[in-house]
C-alpha cells in the first residue's frame, strides 16, 4: 500500500514509518497540515494514519479539510482516543478507525490491513452464503437463527466476513480485540477464535470458520461433504477443527 502518515511527534513518526516501509510499504510522512495538503494533492494514497492531534490544530479539523481534497475517499487511522465531540466512524468527514494509546507498531499495521479490505464493503449488512451481520444493530444471524455472540468477538467476525475469502492473519485479528494490552499473543487469539467457532458452527452440522496459514477465513459450508456422513459425526469433526486450535 502507499500510505501517508501525519504526524507532528518524530518520536512516534519515524518508528511507525521505518516499520511500514520494513513492510515493504510505500510510505509518505507529513509533520504537519501544509505538507500533507500538498502530498495528498500531488499523490494518490491508499490509506492515511493520522494523529488526533497536530503541533498546528485539531486532528479532526485537519482532517475534515483534507478530505474535501481527497480525489477519492481514504481510509483514515486516527491514532489518539475519540472524545465526546468526535465525529462518527465512517461517516465521510471523520476517521475510519481509532487507535487508542498504548499502541504498538503491529496493532498499527493491523488495522490498516482490515481498513483496506473494508473498501467498497462499508455497507450495513455483511454476508457470506448462510451468515449475516448486521453491522447497525449488531445482529448476527445463520440460516435465519439468531446468534449469541460476545461483543468482544464482533470486530473479528467483522473482519472476516469483511475479507471472506481471504485469510486474516494473526496480527490483523489480534488488532480487533480492543480489550487486549497491544501487542496480542497469537495464543490470546486462538482461545477468541475458539469461542466464535463455538457460536457459529457449533450449533450447525458444518462449519465456516477454517484455519489458515497465519491465520483464519470465513468461507460458505462445505456442501461437498459425503451425504453418508451424518450430522453426529460432522459435529465430532467441527469439534476436531477447534481442538486444532490449540496445537503448537
């Protein structure tokens, strides 16, 4: 991705650039308003991690005018903690995403990455063949049977669903547990994404959560399995999946 970040504090910029571009990002750094109006308009940029506050002004008020340049809306990561009177995500004048502080470099990067496969899916109902998320009233539904799942577990589902049929890796998870010190282990990951399994396919004989390299997917269930193959022993296998979860 090519990315601009904005950023007045070099202790916190030049880190944060030096591991993006160790990403093998394309990276452009402003330290203030002025030279990111002239990069955004000289530039195209897939994403932008902003600071919430600025040596000139305001993070908000920077972005509201930069996003009045923007050729095409970008994604925006505000690194700082949302106030009473902050904007609404995603509502085209404020940030995507917040961060906030302590953050660390791959809590960054992770949710950059689930930013970018947000785009063109900022839709209010996310689907993946018999599962929908309704992401205004956080309801989540398999062959039109509510599910009870954690609030803690919706950003991950979000993020899936988001991505499906992609992989999402460990890092890019672990950025969705809000409730987590940064940076999360890969095993705090597996033991949230046994409890999702749980809610979603261990009501069903066939599952939709698979692992992955590095990661997990959300895909359609596997109606390719034998008829001769009853529920019972589909369950055992589902079961056999999430105890695989927990393997070194």
């Amino acid at each position: 991705m090519r990315i601009l970040v904005i950023e007045s504090r070099r202790d916190v910029a030049v880190p944060l650039v030096n591991h993006l571009e160790d990403l093998r990002h394309c990276v452009d750094f402003a330290a203030d308003e002025t030279l990111a109006v002239h990069l955004i308009n000289n530039n195209r940029f897939d994403a932008i991690v902003l600071a919430e506050r600025l040596a000139e002004r305001c993070g908000f008020q920077a972005l509201r005018h930069l996003r009045s340049l923007m050729r095409k809306p970008l994604p925006v990561l505000m690194l700082g903690a949302p106030g009473a009177a902050a904007p609404a995500l995603g509502d085209g004048h404020g940030p995507d995403d917040y961060l906030a502080p302590p953050y660390s470099l791959d809590a960054i990067t992770g949710r950059l990455g689930i930013l970018r496969r947000r785009k063109g899916k900022s839709g209010a109902r996310l689907q993946v063949g018999e599962l929908v998320f309704d992401l205004g009233v956080q309801d989540v539904r398999r062959q039109g049977r509510v599910l009870r799942v954690d609030a803690a577990l919706l950003p991950m589902l979000q993020a899936l669903m988001e991505a499906s049929p992609k992989r999402v890796s460990f890092r890019e998870l672990g950025s969705c547990l809000l409730d987590e010190p940064a940076p999360v282990a890969d095993a705090r990951v597996r033991v949230r994404m046994r409890a999702l399994r749980e809610a979603l396919d261990h009501p069903f004989p066939l599952p939709m959560i698979r692992n992955r390299r590095d990661g997990f997917c959300i895909l359609p269930p596997d109606t390719t399995m034998p008829e001769d193959r009853t529920p019972s022993t589909r369950r055992q296998a589902t079961r056999r999946a999430a105890v695989g979860l927990h393997a070194p």
